[in-house]
C-alpha cells in the first residue's frame, strides 16, 4: 500500500466520494430544498393574509369645512351659509366642522394589512364593520339616512341660532321616518304633522312619548296629524318596547322631525357630508355672520357636536379622528362636548387646547374668552372634568 497516489486527479476533476458521503449530500440538498419550499409558502399564505378582507373598516379624519368660507359645488365656489331677510357683518378666522371618513363598507373592507398599518396611526381608529354599516343595511341605505340626518341638523343648528339672536318662530312635530313593519307603517306617512294623541296636544318628542307610553299597548291610541294641509285621525296601537335606560314603554315606529317657519331664510349648502354631528358650529357660523364682529377673535377655531332647538350640544362619534383633523387645518383651539369628554382625555394631539361645552351658550363663552384671551384658563375642559369626576 502507497500513501500517495501514483497517479494523482487532475486539477478540475471530479471528487471521488463514497456511496454514503453522496447519499448524505443529497438528503441535506434535499433538506434545502424543503426549507425554501415551506418559506415560499409561508411567504405566499402571509402575503395572501395580509391582503385578505377583515371584519373592520378603518375611520380617519375626513375633510374639514369653514362654516364662516365657502365650499365648491359643481365647480363653483359658494357660501357655505347664507343669510337672507337680516343683516350680515364680516367674519373673521375660521368656525371649522370636521368630518370622518371610512375607510372600507361592507362590500369592499380593509386588507390586514390595511388594519395592521392603521394600528399604529393614532389618528385612526379600527371598528367593527356591524358599528358602522350595520347588517342588512345597504351602502345606498346608509348614505341615505345620514344625508336625512345631515337635513334635520341644520334646520335644528338654524333654530338654535335664531333662539339664541332673540327671534320667534312657529315650529311643528312631524314624521322623519316610519320602520318598516312598524305598527305606524301604512298609517302614517313622513311629514305627516302630530298634533295630538287622545286629544292631548304634543308639541315635543318628549310629549310624544309620554302619550304614547300612557296609552299603552292593550287598545289603539289615536292621533290628530295633518296630511298635506288635511286634518286626519289615524288608530295606531303601540307595541312593548324597553326604553334606552332600562324602563318599559311603548313605541309605533317612527322617528320624528321638526318643521319650523323660520323669519330669516337661512340656507347651508354642503354635498356628499352626512350626519348630524356639526349642528353646533353651523348654528355658531350663523350667529357669527348675523352679529357685529367676530365671535373667535379672528382666531382658527374648530368644533363638533350635535345640537337641538333648544341649544343642547350632544356627543358625536370619531372625536379622535376630529381632532387629529383640526390640528391638520390649523386650527388651535377646538370645542368639544362634554359628552364625549371620556374620549378625549388622554387623545389630545399636541398644538391645539380643548374646550369642553354643553350647550350652545357655553361655546359662545369660550369663543369669547378665545376672542378677548380673557379667562380662558377658567373654561371648562376634559381634562379638568376627568380630574374632577
């Protein structure tokens, strides 16, 4: 036996190996091979997650509006709030509402990774698609009630201002709306005027209720309405319902409106924005062009909330997303109503301070106190409120 080879390979040849070295090599090729076989497919299913549709849709700040500008309507610029039959003054700054969008419905909602991007923007939120497009509710449906709600805010943020300026003016309950299947449908119809239940006069929602609740669900109550000008009586009988606190009551199924007949025409003009949450700053926009001067000192100023006739400000949904909006549009300081001050404490983007309101007298005081930069630290705020409670 020779330690060497007489006959050494040549340089480029072929390794000789033994039958178990080659059957080593190929079970760890084959090793390999598997490897990047399962990081393909897990590639694929992660990607294929990731663009698959969630059960959310993604709500971000949406356009802003100055009640005191104009907007752009079939390319034209106009007003966003007119005021005929009274005097008008110069405005000042900027009286924002402030809109959200969402991202998604229930025919087209967010990819995962949509959602996953949306988690770490403070400015977003994540909700159920049911809290926002609710079953069996069509897209068509929904923008058409919110455009509903959108109608009988203003008339209600009109109210509200002209109360505030000292006028008098009629108003009359009326049929919004009718549930389908509800013991009112095929006896009322919407714009039908309430005048009475069992003869007794009702003049409010809340007297609507409470007739209705005393009639009670065993015999039919009858109303006095008035139908296109025509006095009518119309037998509906109310059904078993439990009212949003808990107390048993009464209900026919319809949802109700207020027609005024204003002494001013005032007229909002604003398209494709649905919703009832910017009744308090129309109704501020309107003070704001009907009196001397400018009720935000010149300064950028934006707001949310519903309101009544009688100037309650109420809460609104995607307060966070409103304020993260307002700082974008420069405004610096923003009111916001006391109902909704549990969302907000904590939220707060940096550059703008916030002012908590209940009524419509109370957002007068703070745009005072922002006009004058006079007791401003003496305004109530969310965060003094939180303390508080």
């Amino acid at each position: 036996m020779s330690l060497f080879n007489e006959h050494p390979p040549e340089i480029g040849a072929p390794a000789l190996y033994s039958e178990a070295e080659i059957a080593a090599m190929e079970s760890t090729r084959r090793r390999r091979n598997r490897g990047w076989l399962a990081l393909a497919v897990s590639f694929v299913l992660l990607l294929g997650l990731a663009l698959w549709p969630t059960s959310y849709v993604i709500q971000q700040p949406g356009p802003v509006f100055d009640t005191l500008g104009s907007v752009t309507i079939k390319d034209k610029d106009v007003p966003l709030v007119t005021v005929d039959g009274a005097e008008t003054y110069e405005t000042g700054g900027a009286l924002d509402m402030l809109t959200v969008q969402a991202l998604g419905n229930r025919e087209q909602r967010p990819s995962w990774f949509e959602v996953a991007l949306a988690w770490f923007s403070p400015s977003k939120a994540i909700v159920p698609v049911d809290a926002v497009f609710p079953a069996g509710v069509s897209t068509e449906e929904r923008e058409a009630e919110n455009a509903a709600l959108m109608i009988d805010s203003q008339q209600d943020a009109i109210a509200a201002a002209l109360s505030e300026l000292g006028y008098e003016f009629p108003a009359q309950l009326a049929v919004g709306h009718i549930a389908e299947g509800a013991p009112a449908d095929g006896k009322l119809k919407v714009d039908d005027e309430i005048l009475a239940v069992n003869d007794v006069p009702v003049s409010d929602l809340a007297s609507l209720r409470s007739a209705i609740a005393e009639n009670g669900t065993e015999s039919p109550a009858v109303f006095d309405v008035t139908r296109g000008g025509v006095p009518t009586t119309v037998s509906i009988t109310p059904v078993p319902a439990t009212s949003a606190d808990g107390e048993k009551t009464s209900i026919i199924g319809v949802a109700t409106k207020v027609l005024y007949d204003f002494p001013v025409d005032v007229t909002i003009q604003l398209d494709n924005v649905g919703g009832p949450s910017a009744g308090m700053m129309f109704a501020l926009g309107i003070i704001d062009k009907m009196t001397p001067g400018e009720l935000n000192g010149g300064e950028k100023v934006a707001g949310t909330g519903t309101i009544d006739a009688e100037g309650v400000v109420g809460p609104i949904g995607g307060i966070r997303q409103k304020l993260y909006g307002a700082v974008d549009a420069g405004a610096d300081y923003f009111l916001a109503p006391e109902a909704n001050c549990n969302e907000v404490v904590g939220h707060v983007p940096d550059g703008i301070r916030v002012l908590s309101v209940a009524t419509l007298d109370d957002s007068l005081a703070a745009l005072e106190a922002v006009a004058s930069s006079d007791r401003i630290d003496d305004l109530p705020t969310c965060e003094l409120q939180e303390v508080a409670g």
